[in-house]
C-alpha cells in the first residue's frame, strides 16, 4: 500500500550570507546534498539507486524545467503542495555518485522569510524528500523503499534522517 514517505538531510548556510540577503533583499540560494541513494537513513529506509535515479530523471525533467519544483516549509500530512507554504524552489539537481545534489534558492515568501529567519538565529534546517510509495522490509529489517515510489517534491525541515548531508550557501542572485 502506498503510504507519504518523507526524508530528512541537514544543512548549514553561512549566517553573514543569510543576512546579507535580507538587508539587499535579495533571495538567498544554497547548494549540496538532498538525498542518498543505498544509504539508511534514520527513518530505517534504503531508496535504491535505480529508483532514485528514475524519480530525480523525473523531477529533473519536469518540475525542475518548467521552474515548478516547489517545496514547503515543514513537510504536510498531504500529497499536494500547497502554494501558501511554498518556502522555496530547487533550480537543479545531480548525481555525484550515490549523493543527488540540488541547488535550492530561498523564496521571498512568507515561508520562506521564516526560513531565512531561522538561518539567521542559527536554528539547524533540514531538507528532506516527500514522495508516495511502498516499503518492505528485507532479512537485515530495513525498509526498502519499493518500486511504486513516486517523488513529489522536497520540503524544509527541522529534524533531518539522511545522514552526512549538507547544504552551504551559493550566491546572492539579483532580485
């Protein structure tokens, strides 16, 4: 039965950056790891490469081109992305061997102005995948995210699962 699968991965952002975007109002971009492929997170689930890899093709090829690859801050209980919570966009994503990369640039929303805060008072934020699909666990007790999987998006978060992943600050891009 397909169920709301959300992954959680921590980054950091230079608060001086943070901050400068705010005084320029400018919005603030960051960069490096949104999710891992074999890796068990601490959810106790493993996405396989080739799911992830057909997902990412997906998500590259149609939200991310169009510029509709939108995430919210918090993940919701729903499969639907609300555009009142929308707290950023992701611009691109990439594999550097089992790490799929993303660059994530923070909205001049409400949303995302609460994040921008949250950076600023050296609160840690997450990102973490959203997407609906199946587990079963294996013989070793992990959950194996199953085939059926479909990537909805990737949401702000405050409690992140994906180990070992962070994003730091890119650039300032003009309003």
């Amino acid at each position: 039965m397909k169920q709301l699968l959300t992954e959680h991965i921590p980054f950091t952002v230079d608060k001086l950056l943070v901050e400068q975007s705010i005084k320029e109002n400018k919005p603030l971009r960051v960069s490096g790891i949104i999710q891992r492929a074999g890796v068990k997170n601490h959810n106790g689930r493993i996405y396989e490469q080739k799911i992830l890899e057909r997902e990412i093709k997906k998500y590259v090829d149609g939200p991310v081109r169009e510029k509709r690859a939108l995430g919210e801050l918090d993940h919701p209980d729903s499969s639907v992305v609300n555009l009142n919570n929308v707290s950023h966009k992701i611009n691109k994503c990439w594999w550097n061997g089992n790490d799929v990369h993303g660059q994530v640039e923070i909205l001049p929303t409400p949303a995302g102005n609460i994040a921008k805060a949250l950076f600023v008072a050296g609160v840690p934020v997450g990102i973490s995948s959203r997407g609906m699909g199946s587990v079963q666990e294996n013989s070793d007790g992990v959950l194996m995210v199953q085939e059926d999987f479909d990537l909805l998006c990737f949401d702000l978060v405050s409690t992140p699962s994906t180990p070992g992943a962070k994003l730091s600050p890119q650039q300032l891009r003009e309003g």
